[in-house]
C-alpha cells in the first residue's frame, strides 16, 4: 500500500528480549516489567471510577465511593493513562495483558458485539515508575467504555472522551489497522470537544480551543495489527511518530471533504503538541486463537509483537508525566474532586469548565491542607499531652508558637493558589479551638500532678495526724507550713499551681484542725475527769483535813480545858498549901517558941524544908504557865495561818474570775471582728463575683470553700467558747468547794489555775494557727484572682491583635481587590483590542477567499 509500504516480511520467530526458555522450550508466561520498579500492581483489580446511574435522559454521571476512597490515599506525583478507542477494538486487551500483564482478573472484557466497559474504570493499585525527568511517579490505569457502540450516541461518546482526555496525563488512543482517512474520521470527537469545554472561568464567550494545548495531556496513538512497512514516498525507513506526522499533514484541496479532514487535523496538531505513535503486529495468525488473548501465554504470541508491546510499556512506563492544573501536580485527592466538578458540570448539562473545576478543586485541596495542618496541630499536641505536660503557662504558649507556624508552614505547603487569607483565617480559628482544648487539658494534667505531688509530699503529715502524732495544732502547723515550702517548689509553675496549694491545704488543715481538735476534746474530757477526781480527792483530803483539823481543836480545847482545870486544882492545891502553910505557920510560930528552944536545930531544918517545898510549887506554877501560854500562841498562830491563807485564796479566786471575765470579753471582741471581717469578705467576694462573671464558677468554688472554712472556724470558737463556759462552770464549782477546804485543796486549786492558763494560752496558739491558715487561702484566693486578671488582660491584648490582623486582612483583600480591577480592565481593553485585530484578519482572509474562489472560477 502507498504511503506506507507494501505487506511486512515475517521476522523469524526468536526470543525476544525480556522473555526466556524454560527447560522444555516454552516461552515465559510473563514479560519483564521494563520502566516498573514493581511488580505490586499486579495484586490490584479493576474499580468502577465513574459510572452511570439512571437510564435515558435520567442518567447521570457519579464518581464512586470506592474510586474517591482509593484516590484519598494517594499523594502527588501522579500520572494517568487513559485508554480511549472504538468499542471491540481491544482496548481491554491492550491494558489488561499489554500494560497490566494480568491473566483472568482485568478489566472486563467480551467476545461478543456489544460494549462491556460502562463508563470509566481505574485500576486500584498503582504502577511505580520513572517520569521522563527520572523522578518516581505513581501511574495509574483509566479504561474506558469503547467509543460508537449500537447502545450509545455520539454526544454520550463525546462525554466519555472529553472525561478521560481532561483527567489523564497520558491519553492513549487504540484504533486498529493503520491511520487513514476512516481512523482520523474516528477521531472527530475531537471537533466537538470546543462544545463541551471550557478553558475560562465565568466566561459565556465561545470557545475557539486556542489554549487546550496548555490542559491535554500527552498523546499516544497506538495502531493494532499494523501490517505496513514504515518507509516514506521515497522507500526510506521512518519511525511511527514520523508516520503520525505524516497521517496527520493537511491534505491539498478546498472541498468541503477536504476541509472537514482537514479540521480534525489541524485541531489534533494544535490540541496534542506532545504526540507519538506505536504500532503493532499481529499477536498471532490464527484468528481462532483472537477470542482467546487474554488468557494465552506469551509464548503462543507472535515475538515481533512480545517485543513491540516491550517497546511499549518502556514508553509508557518511563515517560508518563504528572497530572497537574496551573503549574500545580495533582494529588489523589484532587483528582477525584475534579472528577465530580467534570461529572457535575455534565449531568446539569453544562460545559465542562476548567477553570471552575480548578477552583473547585483548588478550593476543597485548600480545604484539605487546613484539616491537614490541623491534624498536624493536634498530633504535635496530643504528643506534646502524652510525653512533656503539664507545662508552665510560658512553655506551653511557646509549644502553641511552634505547632502553629509548623501548622501554617504545611497549609502553604499543601495548599494551591495564591488567595489563602479565607483558610488561613479558618487555620487559625481551628488552630485556637485546638489550643483551647490543650489549654484545658494542660490544666487538668497540671492540676491531677499538683494534686498527687501534694498528696505524697503532704502524706507523713497525714499519717501523723491519723495517729495523733500532734499534740497541738502549733505542732502540726509547723510541720505543715514546711511541707509547704516544699511543695511550692516541687510543684510545675502552672497555672493551676496556686488554685490546687490553696484547695488542697484549705481542705487538709480543716481536716486536721478537725481531728487534732477532736483528739484535743477528749484528751480534755480525759483531763478534766482526771481533775474531777483529783479534786474529789482534794475535798475528800480537805475534809478529812477539816476533821483531823478539828479533832485537833478539840482535844487542844479538851486539854486546855483540862490544863485550866489542873491549874485550877493546884491554885486550890495552892491555896490550900498556903492556908496549911499558914497554918503551920501560925501553928509553928505558936509552937516555936514552946519548941523554940526544944526544937531549935530541927525548926531550921524544918523551915528549910518547907522553903524548897515552896520553890519546888514555885517552879512547878511556872512550869504549867508556860506550857499554857505556850500553847495558847500555838494555837493562835495556826488560827492567824489559816485566815491568811483563806484570804490568799479568796483573792486568787477574784483574781480568777477577772481573768476569765476578761477572755471573755477579749473572744467577743474577737467574734465581732471576724464578724466584720466576715462582712467585709463576703462584700469583697461580691465584688469579685460582679468583676469577673467569665470565671464565675472558679471563685464561686473558692468562696464557697471560704465559707465552709469560716463555717468550720465558728464552730471550733462555739465549741471553745461553750468549752470555756463548761470549764468557767466547773472552776466556780470548785471555788465553792476550795472554799471550805485547807491547806491541801488550796494547792489543787492553783494547780487547776496554772492548766487554765495553759489551756487559755494553747486555745490562743490554736487560734492564731487557724488565722493564720485562713490568711494563707485568702492570699492563694488574691493570687489566683490576680492570674485571672492577668490572663483577662493577656486575652484582652490577644483579641486587640486579632482585630490588628484582622484589619490588616481587610486593608490587604482591598489592594488586592483593587488590584484585580485593575487587571480585569486591563483584560478586557486587551480582550477587546484582541477581537477587533481577529475580527480584522478574519475580514482579511475572506476578502482573500472570495479572491481565490473568483480564480478558481475564472
């Protein structure tokens, strides 16, 4: 045949390169994957893309769940290689054993008249391979309905190609014999597709398909059972791009024939600038064996057609470009959204747009890379949860700085286009949600920390109150005021540091007071029985005192009485002596001078007897006076001992009762400036609830603990103050009963005095202790109230530089509003110079037509 040689001589039948023999002979089942860098594809099957639903009129175009969801998992670069041809041409052949090399589980494929791929169809794994530039792309595989068949119209026809000639890199047409008038009329299509698509976004102009060339993909014509020789009109040998080229060259004349060949032509040259062609042979010469192609081994196939469908996939496999829009490759994700612009654009009967279905695509890619940024924010964040909270305020605003630009750096990234202020904006609303929540999180992590650092540091403490380890609440507040220090400086400076110190030793010196004071009442009621019983027993020993004190007066009186009594008898003795005395006398001085002389020596020795007898009463009289007036002093000195100590006790127990007096009116005083202090409290907390209505919750929380603290203080100082009346109650009991007791209840009384003065004293500690636990919470309560400010007023700041930047968005979108104004006018006054010059030169070439068709009259 002219044009492209006579019948090709058959080539001997050889191993070609990229099979072998097995040890029998046979030929490998399988080719070398030349340009794949695997085999994995191979596991994959055939998933309807876009199908149709409905029938008739009714029937629409819809992108598959499945397809979008396999698309979702792949990143740019991609390419796609569309498979486009007459139905029952081989198509499915073409992709199933020459591209795929699969056996059984391909595409669908039919021996009979009839189409059997419906719509468009995409192999579900891709194909790992090499871009021209050599850098790795993953291709994927589009089969597609065949083109003319009896259950389908040409307009249906032109839909299928325009979609798979829109998202394909690589448009791979199959036709079937050789390229002659009849296969380039097969590809008049292409004339319609200036009525289905459009390069302009907004635009109603009518499309002239000028720029298609910067949106086709690549073209390769691959011509089956091509039985020509490839030499030129001179007998040269040519390639089969050169024969493309050569189909594809204008034929001469001016009929209507003529042009309408001519057209198709001129309009594949200007569409496709990146065009070749393959041809090949043949597979086998036994048309038997036709139907059977798809399952038979590569052996039974004719080599010059193993070594052509070689050729083949190195081409595919190792020039396939990136799918890209505007500069931009498109991911997998873009690809299905731009398959549902196409799909959508044609079931409501428009044209298929490309410049809307970018924006559309531009725009659900853009909103993709935001929820990717923010994915990215919350990953960082969640790591950030698990492995460093909880952090100080300061730390975590640096980690929110870092995840935020890293966050913002993916978007620009990630994102098409130039106009990104919409989703940077709606980055940075998700992005703060996101730190809200990490905020909130931090928070809590910082505040169950705070909580079980202070339960361990804080637990000795515990343990000791539960055995009653203290004595008195001045033992434990010491012990509590170190595990303080300890804790602050233990504790993260968080912002949950103060709030959780204050709840935490507001609740734990409540319950300690509690228990220590508990303990502190019963050892008092302990104590106090022990005094009662000692007191008893001070009264059973003052009585008995009193008794032996008055067994001691009677018989003192008894013997005085009985001395008075002797000394009566011997003053009568006395009296008698004398008067016998003087008797004797009178008788001695009447006898003395009868004896005078008789008598002589014996009336001296007589009267010297007598005389010693005198003195010897003498002594006798004074002896007993003594021993009388002695104890007489005796007994009024132990009579001026005890007035004195009576009166000694009677002004301890004034003493006594102005002290107590004046504790009282000391607690009352003190009742009513906690009362003030109270009111002034409540008035505070009144206006701090008014101040900050936003952290309402938090301070009510506090106050309310505030209460329950000064709740709980009222009641230790009711149960103090009926304590000290019961003990008040109990002393004057024992006045009344010290009263009439001596010596030895005199002393139990000071003792009971000296305990008094120690309980007042221990009460006093314990109160001050309380004041000054309670003067602690209402510092932390001024502290967190001062870091609510604070970040009220770092809120206040941040929303002041949001309204900055907001502006400044504003201001930004105006010049860039302005901007495009001026563009657009510009465009249009050049769209509008463009016109007229076309306009001009369509004037030019008709004159120049009416002047030929007048030759070719003439």
């Amino acid at each position: 045949r002219r044009g492209a040689g006579g019948a090709g001589k058959r080539a001997a039948r050889a191993p070609v390169r990229g099979q072998g023999l097995d040890p029998g002979g046979a030929m490998a089942d399988s080719l070398q994957l030349d340009g794949a860098l695997s085999d994995d594809f191979k596991e994959g099957q055939g998933i309807l893309f876009i199908g149709m639903e409905g029938e008739g009129d009714k029937a629409k175009f819809t992108v598959t769940d499945e397809a979008k969801a396999f698309l979702e998992t792949l990143n740019a670069p991609l390419a796609l290689a569309s498979i486009v041809g007459r139905y029952r041409t081989g198509k499915s052949f073409l992709v199933n054993r020459m591209l795929l090399d699969v056996v059984g589980k391909g595409f669908m494929v039919g021996a009979t008249v009839n189409s059997c791929t419906k719509g468009l169809w995409l192999w579900n794994r891709p194909i790992k391979c090499k871009a021209r530039d050599g850098s790795e792309v993953n291709l994927l595989i589009i089969d597609t309905e065949g083109i003319g068949s009896l259950d389908a119209d040409a307009d249906h026809d032109a839909k299928i190609f325009a979609l798979a000639l829109l998202l394909s890199s690589y448009f791979i047409y199959n036709s079937v014999g050789s390229i002659d008038e009849a296969a380039i009329n097969s590809l008049s299509l292409v004339v319609e597709l200036t009525k289905h698509i459009r390069t302009q976004s907004g635009s109603d102009a009518p499309e002239t398909g000028e720029t298609f060339s910067q949106f086709f993909p690549s073209f390769l014509w691959v011509v089956r059972d091509f039985a020509l020789r490839l030499e030129d009109g001179d007998g040269g040998s040519i390639s089969p791009k050169q024969y493309l080229e050569t189909a594809l060259t204008p034929t001469q004349g001016f009929s209507e024939g003529a042009e309408v060949k001519n057209r198709i032509r001129r309009m594949l040259l200007a569409f496709f600038p990146d065009r070749d062609c393959v041809t090949l042979k043949r597979p086998v010469e036994d048309e038997s064996m036709l139907q059977k192609l798809d399952t038979c081994d590569w052996g039974e196939l004719r080599p010059e057609f193993v070594e052509q469908v070689t050729q083949l996939r190195k081409k595919i496999y190792g020039s396939s470009p990136p799918k890209s829009l505007n500069g931009k490759n498109l991911d997998g994700h873009m690809i299905g959204w731009l398959a549902e612009a196409y799909s959508k654009s044609i079931n409501e009967g428009a044209s298929l747009n490309i410049g809307d279905a970018w924006s559309q695509v531009a725009n659900s890619r853009n909103t993709k890379a935001v929820e990717e940024a923010v994915e990215l924010y919350s990953s960082l964040a969640a790591e950030c949860k698990h492995s460093e909270m909880p952090l100080a305020s300061k730390e975590l605003d640096d980690r929110h700085n870092d995840y935020t630009s890293r966050a913002r750096k993916l978007l620009r990234q990630n994102s098409v286009g130039d106009d990104l202020d919409e989703f940077t904006t709606d980055l940075n609303t998700k992005i703060l949600s996101e730190y809200a929540m990490l905020k909130d999180e931090n928070e809590k992590l910082a505040r169950e920390s705070a909580m079980e650092i202070a339960k361990e540091t804080y637990a000795p403490i515990a343990s000791n109150v539960e055995t009653h380890a203290y004595e008195t609440f001045k033992a434990y507040e010491v012990a509590r005021l170190k595990a303080r220090q300890e804790l602050l400086a233990a504790i993260p400076d968080t912002p949950v540091k103060s709030e959780v110190l204050a709840s935490f030793m507001e609740v734990s010196v409540t319950d300690a007071a509690g228990k220590i004071e508990s303990k502190r009442t019963l050892d008092s009621e302990t104590e106090m029985t022990s005094l009662r019983e000692q007191v008893s027993s001070a009264q059973h020993e003052a009585s008995q005192t009193k008794l032996q004190l008055e067994k001691e007066t009677g018989e003192l009186k008894l013997k005085e009485e009985h001395t008075r009594e002797e000394l009566d008898k011997t003053r009568e003795k006395e009296k008698e002596v004398r008067e016998e005395m003087e008797k004797d006398k009178k008788k001695f001085e009447e006898e003395t001078s009868d004896l005078k002389e008789k008598l002589g020596g014996e009336v001296a020795s007589l009267k010297k007897a007598i005389e010693e007898k005198e003195e010897a009463y003498k002594a006798e009289m004074s002896k007993l006076k003594q021993q009388l007036e002695e104890a007489e002093g005796t007994m009024g000195t132990k009579i001026a001992l005890l007035e004195r100590e009576k009166e000694y006790s009677d002004g301890k127990l004034k003493q006594l009762e102005e002290e107590t007096k004046s504790t009282a009116e000391l607690l009352e005083k003190e009742k009513k400036n906690n009362k003030d202090a109270r009111e002034r409290e409540e008035e505070a907390k009144r206006e701090a609830e008014r101040e900050k209505e936003s952290l309402s919750s938090q301070l009510k929380s506090m106050q309310q603990k505030a209460e329950e603290g000064e709740e709980e203080r009222r009641e230790s100082e009711e149960m103090l103050n009926g304590e000290i009346k019961k003990r008040e109650a109990e002393i004057k009991t024992l006045k009344t009963q010290a009263q009439s007791a001596g010596d030895e209840a005199s002393s139990s009384i000071k003792r009971l005095e000296k305990e008094l003065e120690d309980a007042k004293d221990q009460l006093k500690a314990e109160k001050e202790a309380k004041d000054k636990a309670l003067q602690e919470v209402r510092e932390a309560k001024s502290g967190a109230e001062k870091s609510i400010a604070s970040e009220k007023a770092a809120a206040s700041t941040l929303e002041g530089k949001l309204s900055d930047a907001s502006k400044a968005m504003e201001e930004e979108k105006e010049r860039h509003k302005q901007a495009l104004a001026e563009l657009t006018s510009k465009f249009e006054e050049s769209q509008k110079s463009s016109d007229s010059e076309a306009k001009g030169m369509l004037a030019k070439v008709q004159g120049e037509l009416e002047v030929s068709k007048g030759q070719v009259a003439e």
